[in-house]
C-alpha cells in the first residue's frame, strides 16, 4: 500500500515537472526579453542625451560665434566711420602737400639732384592718397570703381623691397630676393605694393633681436595657365602660434610674443587683395618661420603679356 502511495506520487511529480520547467524557461525568456529591452531603452536614452548635449553644445558655439560676429561687425562699423573722418581730416593736407611738392618741381626743375628727391616723395604722396582710398574701401569690403592698369609684380615687389631694406640693415636682416617671371596681376600697383611692405614689416618685427634672421620675397615660377600669381614672403623667425592660425585674417587678432601688430595689418591685407579677387594665406615654413602667400589673379591679354600664359602652351 505504502509502495502503491509512493509510486502515484513519484508518477504525478514525473508528470507534472516538464510542463513546470516549461512555464519557468517560458518566464525566464520573458524575463530576459524584458531586460534585453531595458536595456535598449537605456541605450537608446543614453543616445539622446548624448544627442541633446551635442546639439546644445553646437548652439553654445554658434551663439558665441553670432554674438562674436556681432561685436566684431559693431567695431567694424566704429572703425569704418572713425576711418572715414579720419581719411578726410588726413587727405586735405595730403592733397596739399602733394600740391606744393608739383609746383616746387616745376620751379626747381633745374636742380636735377632736388627734382628727384620730390619726384620720389610725390610718388610716395601720391601713393599715400591711394592706399588711403582704398583702405577705407577695404573696411566697408567694397572694391572700387577706378580703372587702373594691370601691375607687373616684380617691379611692384622691387619697390617694397627698397622701401624696408634701409630697415632691414640696420637690424641685421638678410634680404632673399627671388623673382621668377610672370605675368601681369589683375590688381592695382599700390594694393600689392602695400599688402607687400606690411608682410615685410611683419617679418622684420618677428625678427626683431634675432641672430643670423633672414626675409625671403620670391616670386614662384608661373607654369600653369590661368592660374594665381603666387608672391611668398617667409621669414626664419618664430612663426605664428598654431592657437591664433585660424583667425589669423580676422580684424583686431593679435599675439603677446613676436609679432605684435597682426592686429587688423593681416586683416586689411587680405580684405584688400579678396576685392580683386586675389588672396592671402598663411603656411609653415619648412625649418622653422612663417610664410604668408599672396595669390593674384593674373591680367589676360596685356600688351607685352606672352600668350602661351593664358593659352596653356609653351613659349616659342
């Protein structure tokens, strides 16, 4: 009887354990599909927290750089109408001297010796009167209406030269002249002549107490057809610190150590050569130094300008 008993109950727990193991490993999948959505969800919500923070970093940035804009476009405004009073003020007395120094020609034009010192200062007052106008162009970022005649750069980049050696020799800097032939630029004399001198002032200041320091003005080999005229002015000195590089032609960026003064010289230098559509960029100099390169559109079909340039072939 005890052995029947015990048998019945071995039989019922035999056969009611699978469909229980089958109800817990039902559970348990139920259980793990739940935790395996959880932590989906989790992901997912983790994504778009990441999500909301990036974004919301991305408008920080963007507001900061609007409302940097919109300072900067305020000091522009200041600047350009200071500019403009200033350029009056300045071009009155100008005008006048240029004035006196044509008629002391014509008086003195006898004394050959004293008719070229004023010859060269009514070229550089009349140069003066010319990057005045122009500078103020560049500030309101409009080019001109005037016509003028397309530059030859090398002579344009002669005259710098001999404008800041008498400086560069009393620091001790070595001038590299390199002058390849090229053609022509579509960009006004004074505007290269002067984007030319503030590269090689800058220079001269990032040398200033320097041994041994050396300035570079070159002139790359004109090769391809229609394309820039390419200047270099490179010097071996301290070069520009990798933080500022990406502002470097903004307005009213400058440095502590080396360089001075790119506080609005870069800037209107390279808003003077985007109005003829040229260019102005920086690079780092092999050895050590800056190099800022000037790219200018070349003049097409000026008188003395060889075809082959503009054609793509080569000189007969």
């Amino acid at each position: 009887m005890i052995l029947t008993t015990i048998l019945i109950v071995a039989a019922a727990l035999a056969l009611a354990f699978p469909p229980a193991l089958l109800y817990f490993r039902r559970r348990q999948n139920q259980w793990l599909l739940q935790v395996k959505q959880a932590t989906e969800e989790v992901e997912r919500l983790k994504l778009q927290l990441e999500t909301v923070r990036y974004r919301t970093a991305r408008l920080r940035e963007e507001l900061s750089a609007a409302d940097r804009q919109a300072r900067l476009s305020h000091q522009l405004t200041l600047l350009g109408q200071f500019t403009a009073g200033f350029m009056h003020e300045f071009n009155n007395p100008l005008a006048i001297v240029t004035s006196r120094i044509e008629v002391l020609l014509e008086e003195r034009k006898e004394d050959a010796a004293l008719c070229g010192d004023l010859q060269q200062m009514l070229k550089e007052t009349r140069y003066m009167g010319n990057i005045a106008r122009t500078l103020l162009q560049a500030l309101r970022r409009e080019r001109g209406g005037e016509v003028f005649t397309a530059s030859d750069p090398a002579e344009t980049l002669q005259g710098a030269l001999a404008a800041v050696r008498p400086s560069a020799e009393s620091q001790g800097v070595r001038m590299v002249e390199e002058l390849a032939e090229v053609p022509r630029v579509n960009v006004p004399e004074h505007v290269v002549s002067e984007v030319i001198r503030g590269l090689l002032v800058n220079a001269l200041e990032a040398l200033q107490g320097r041994q041994e320091g050396v300035v570079w003005m070159r002139l790359e080999p004109y090769r391809t057809a229609g394309s820039m005229v390419v200047a270099k002015i490179e010097d071996n000195g301290p070069g520009v610190p990798a933080n500022i590089r990406p502002r470097l032609f903004e307005p009213f960026v400058s440095e502590s150590r080396g360089r001075e003064h790119l506080g609005l010289g870069l800037f209107l230098a390279a808003s003077l050569l985007d109005m003829y559509d040229g260019r102005l960029r920086y690079e780092t100099r092999d050895g050590g130094g800056a190099s800022f390169v000037v790219e200018m559109p070349p003049a097409r079909f000026t008188r003395g300008q060889p075809y082959h340039w503009f054609a793509g072939g080569a000189s007969s």
